[in-house]
C-alpha cells in the first residue's frame, strides 16, 4: 500500500474533507424530508467522496478509517460512507457499467435512511435488540424505499437494489454471472467477501 503524503498540511486539508463530508451526509440521513432536492444531494455527495479517491485511493482510505475512528457524528452516516466508498472501489475493480456504479453507490449511501435513529441507538446499546427494534431492522429495506421514493428518488436499479440488500443470498453462481439489482445488493452486503476477489 503505497500513501501519498506530502506535507503535513495537505493531510490535514484532506482529513478536514473527509470530516465534512461524513457531517454533511449525517445532516441529510439524519434529516432526510427536511433536504430539498434529496437525490440531488446524494448525487454531490458522491462526487465529493470519488474526488476524494481520486486523489490518491489508499490514502483516501486511511483518512477516511481515521474519521470513522474519530467520529463525532451518529454510526449510521459514518457506516454509509464507508460502505459507499468500498462500494466505489469494487465497482471499479470490477469494471461495473457506470450507471449500475452510480446505483450501486447512491444505495450504499442511501439503504438505510429508513432506519437512521434505529441504528445510531444500536450502535450504543450494550443488549440485544429489543422485538420493536428487531422489527425496525426487518422492514427499514422497504421503509427506506418508501421515504426515497417520497423524496423524489426515481432511478429503479438504486431502489430494488436497496430492496434486497438484506435478503438472504441464494444464488450459486458466481458474481459476474449474476445482472441487475441482484448483483448489486449482492456487492452491497457482501463488500468484503472473497467471492468477490475470485469472480472476475
């Protein structure tokens, strides 16, 4: 792993990005009907988050582990960013077309808008969840999409992705060989496994 870093202050600029870009997100998820134009936003997120890859992959990792390390903000915002750009990473290595690497992001930063408190809360809470809690994570997949769809969110591929990003996976066949949604959420819940690495 080669990092870039060339002067002390560039770090902190980049640090100082990453930060904010883990804030404003925070705003919008925590917040969601109260954001004009909500998949607009989404979308700048985006653009903000590639930028920062962009610059230099590996270093845009390490500072965005020491966000989440250091974070100020609530689990969920900070999940979904690091989701997001793992996503952003795979979409890559596997040469996703570059409509279903905008789906595939915009559902990382997006499926679980429907749950947002929930999982801030889960994050702190030392004992398992309760049965209003465990129903509050069976139906946030469907909940989301309906809170997406009220704010204006229209792109197909995005919402069923983010529809089966929970269900159990049953397909035998390897990554490549799977289309659509289905591949989608399978990258979704699935960004570190070594199915991955050995599809491609």
């Amino acid at each position: 792993m080669g990092i870039n870093l060339k002067t002390e202050e560039e770090y902190e600029d980049l640090l100082g990005q990453w930060a904010n870009l883990e804030s404003a997100l925070n705003i919008s998820l925590s917040h969601p009907m109260q954001v004009a134009q909500f998949g607009q936003r989404m979308s700048q997120y985006d653009k903000w988050l590639s930028a920062l890859m962009a610059h230099d992959p590996d270093l845009g990792l390490y500072l965005l582990f020491q966000v989440a390390s250091n974070s100020t903000v609530g689990y969920s915002a900070s999940h979904a960013l690091m989701c997001a750009v793992l996503c952003h990473l795979v979409a890559k290595d596997c040469s996703l077309p570059g409509s279903d690497r905008d789906a595939l992001v915009l559902a990382a930063l997006t499926m679980n808008v429907g749950m947002t408190q929930l999982q801030d809360v889960l994050a702190l809470q030392k004992s398992p969840p309760d049965e209003q809690q465990k129903a509050g994570i069976q139906s946030h997949p469907e909940k989301s999409v309906e809170m997406l769809q009220a704010l204006g969110l229209t792109d197909a591929l995005t919402l069923q992705t983010i529809t089966l990003h929970h269900r159990p996976d049953t397909s035998t066949l390897p990554l490549a060989a799977l289309s659509g949604a289905e591949r989608l959420s399978f990258i979704l819940q699935d960004r570190k496994s070594t199915r991955l690495n050995s599809s491609h």
